[in-house]
C-alpha cells in the first residue's frame, strides 16, 4: 500500500463493523470513524477509534514483496517499507437510556462475532494486501489511560483491536542490479559481463 495505507484499513475495518450492526438489525449508517467525544459521533451505535499506531516489530528490516501490476517482473520489492501496527478501540456509542444501552450490547457482539469469522481485510479496499484484526484483551490500567483521553465521555463497554501488518510502501520500488549472465577467465583476468 501507499500513504493512503491507515485510510484504507480504516475504511475496511469500518465495513467489516458496519456489517456485523447490519446483520444484527442496525438500520443506516451505525459506525462512526473517530474519537469518542466528536460531536459527529452522537448518533452512532458503534464507534471505531484509531489510538495508537506502532512500528511492527518483527517485521521492521523486512523487505515487502507484492504482485507487479505489470508482467514482467511477476512481483515488485520494496526494501524501505514501513510496517506498522494499528490499534483500535470498539465502543459503544453514546445511548440515551438503559433499553438503548442494552440494545447496542447487541450491536457490539455481532461485530465482534463477523470480525471473528472474517478476521482478515484483504480485495480492492485494501490493495490486495491482507491485514489481520486481532482481539487485543487490554487491561484494566490500560484501558482506563485509555478512557482518560476523553474526560468529557462517561466509560462505555469497549473492546480493543489489532490491525496488522499495514505497508507503507515508498512511492517507487527498487530497482534491482544487472544480472550476471556469465563469467569468464581469461589468462589470469577475470571478468564479469552484466546483462542491462
């Protein structure tokens, strides 16, 4: 992927929550894409928060190799790319009421239950790459820094999330060397001959 890599797992990742409220029987548009204290966010059902993104540890000398979108070569490496790891907060959205707050428990596990069977966003939206969405079990102290981010939003149930590995890839691949097509000694006088 590009610079448009946290855009496009964001987006997925929404759809994939987004299908879960469906099929539990949310009309409309029920997620909502950012911090829990925006006033855009007021009406949703769920709410889907990117708070941290990491570097991904075993993955940071590694290079990336995707399908070429031209043949020949069949794949392209890039030797300088950015793996990272993007982590997510589901919450429920801000319920008038005690029937609406038990209602969105609803909506909550069956996203939780569609990102159990389908935990991994690959096809267009994604650029063919596949990132898999972990459940990430924070702990109390965790997850109340968490919630500290927000002193104007009262705690609601809320489950965190793993998205890994997203690419960042540079603009252009490298380029790979000349191929030696052969090697010769001649009288002491050794000799490579480079194909361009």
């Amino acid at each position: 992927m590009n610079y448009e890599a946290i855009y496009k797992v964001s987006t997925a990742f929404k759809e994939r929550v987004q299908q879960g409220y469906t099929e539990a029987g949310g009309a409309g548009n029920g997620v909502y894409v950012g911090p829990l204290d925006d006033s855009e966010a007021a009406g949703a059902r769920l709410i889907l928060f990117l708070y941290r993104v990491a570097p991904n540890p075993s993955m940071r000398n590694t290079a990336h190799t995707v399908p070429s979108p031209v043949v020949p070569p069949a794949t392209v490496t890039y030797a300088d790319s950015l793996a990272l790891d993007l982590y997510y907060l589901l919450t429920l959205g801000d319920a008038a009421g005690e029937s609406a707050d038990l209602e969105q428990l609803k909506f909550l596990g069956s996203a939780m239950h569609v990102l159990q069977r389908e935990p991994l966003l690959t096809g267009v939206g994604v650029d063919h790459e596949a990132v898999k969405l972990t459940l990430d079990p924070l702990g109390n102290e965790d997850m109340s820094r968490l919630w500290a981010l927000f002193p104007t939003v009262n705690y609601r149930t809320s489950v965190a999330y793993l998205a890994s590995p997203v690419w960042i890839d540079p603009r252009t691949p490298d380029v790979p060397a000349a191929a030696v097509i052969g090697d010769r000694l001649d009288a002491g006088h050794r000799e490579r001959v480079w194909q361009p």
